[in-house]
C-alpha cells in the first residue's frame, strides 16, 4: 500500500488499552521512543493488532505544535 503522508514511522505495538469505544495503542518505534495512537475498538479488531504486531505509525497533519519551558 502506498500513501501520500510521509511521515510514516516504523513498530511494534508495544500495548493496547481497550476502553468502551476507543482503543489507546502504544507503539514502540524502530528508532527509539514511543507513540499513543487512540482509535476505535473496531478499528484494533479490523487491524488484528495485538502486542508485538508489526506496525506503521502514520502521522499527516497540517499543524505541528512546539512548546518550550
């Protein structure tokens, strides 16, 4: 599959926290760190995520935040 977003980052789901509609996936990155993706109960069960599945974490938006102290 091929996307127009890219910024497309490498993993393994490293958790899954169902709630009673969404779904909070921690995805341990290939180059270090981590990324919480919330997205529906649905969507896990359509994915077949589970912990140490292969994954990409997409990222596409208009706006980046950066704060500093």
């Amino acid at each position: 599959m091929k996307l127009s977003a890219r910024n497309q980052l490498p993993g393994k789901v490293k958790a899954i926290d169902e709630g009673v509609v969404t779904a909070e996936v921690v995805i341990a990155l290939d180059g270090g760190g981590e990324l919480v993706a919330v997205i529906t109960k649905k969507s896990v069960e359509n994915l077949g995520l589970a912990v140490g599945k292969k994954v990409y974490a997409v990222v596409k938006s208009t706006e980046v935040m950066v704060a500093i102290d």
